[in-house]
C-alpha cells in the first residue's frame, strides 16, 4: 500500500485540525524560514489584527506587533491553507483543515510543503492531530 492509504484516515473530518510542528534548539529557524518563505513559490498573508501587511523579517517584529493585536501568517500551498502561529522562539508551529487533504494529490501537495520546510530549516518536520503532540501522524526528517 502506498503512504496515502496507510494515512488518509487521520484526514477524515473531525471537527480538529492538524498541527504541523518545527521543533528547533535554534532561534536562527525563524529567520530561516522567513527567508525561504519570501523566495519560494508559495503565496502567503501576514495580517496584524484585521490589517494585511508585509511579513516582517524578524521573530522578535513579530512579537513586537502581538502586543496590541494577534497575527497570523496564512501560506497557500496548491489549494491547501496552512496558517502559521508565534508561539514560541524554538518551534514553529502551523495547522491546516484535515477536510483540505481528500486526495492522493492533496496529500503530495502538503508532503511537498513538509519537505520544502524541513529542507529550508535544517530540522524535523511532524504532522501531528490538534494539540496532540504524542499522536504524529508523520514526520519528515
């Protein structure tokens, strides 16, 4: 069987979305990604409350701006939504609507994503259910 039939279960809807976690001893991963981020094909919104603006460059500009109003960084990856929160300096993490990946196809897009970031950052890459960090459902390495 291929990979997509082992997981495609943990796609069903379910009310929960999925977490897509960069777990990194390094600050530098934050800069890293946003480099790689503004040079890959991918389109993406930083919105600052309700505000589109431009993706700062910085982790710490980021912090700066959720002192007043929360951010959100969405990347469109195919038809995929992928949104990208500022939790914490070491990791970063995203999720995604579980109802997006109905195919074979949508599921090569997001493991062409994964790559494309575990590439960029020079670190793991796992796909876990919502807030359940001991229920991977994958990891690129």
């Amino acid at each position: 069987m291929d990979r997509w039939n082992n997981l495609k279960s943990h796609f069903e809807k379910d009310g929960s979305l999925r977490d897509i976690i960069v777990t990194s001893d390094s600050y530098e991963s934050w800069s890293l990604f946003f480099a790689a981020l503004i040079s890959a094909e991918y389109s993406h919104t930083f919105k600052h409350g309700d505000i589109v603006c431009t993706l700062p460059n910085s982790i710490d500009s980021i912090w700066g701006l959720q002192n007043t109003e929360p951010t959100l960084l969405s990347i469109e990856v195919g038809e995929l939504l992928i949104n990208c929160h500022f939790f914490k300096s070491y990791e970063i993490e995203f999720d995604l609507d579980p109802k997006d990946i109905n195919s074979k196809s949508d599921f090569v897009v997001l493991l062409n994503f994964l790559t494309w970031l575990n590439k960029s950052i020079k670190s793991s890459v796992v796909l876990t259910h919502e807030n359940s960090r001991d229920e991977v459902i994958f990891s690129v390495e």
